[in-house]
C-alpha cells in the first residue's frame, strides 16, 4: 500500500469517525505484518517502552 492511499484512508476514517483498528505483531517486519492483518495504522517501538528510565538532569 502506497503511503498516498494509506494518508487518504486515515483521513476519511477520522472524518467519519470510524474505528481504527491495529494490531500486535513480530518485530521481524511489522509494517508487512500489518498490512498483512489489513490494520489501518501501526505503532512499533524502536526499543522495549518498558525499560524507560528517568533522564539525568542536565547541568
């Protein structure tokens, strides 16, 4: 899917408010997972979120 159709489909989903749906896929290669699953959008973390710590003050 060309990120053109995938901008005009998030963008008539919002418009008239309809239900976005994603969901959990393998870090091999989520954006192919996804479109795979038929998903509107996608979220993927770059590294686990679960493993945040506070930044240290800057001087």
């Amino acid at each position: 899917m060309g990120s053109r159709s995938a901008i005009l489909r998030l963008l008539a989903a919002l418009h008239w408010g309809r239900v976005l749906i994603g969901s959990h896929v393998h870090s091999d290669d989520p954006l192919a997972a996804a479109q795979a699953d038929g998903a509107d959008v996608v979220q993927f973390f770059l590294g686990n979120p679960q493993s945040w710590k506070k930044p240290k003050p800057r001087d």
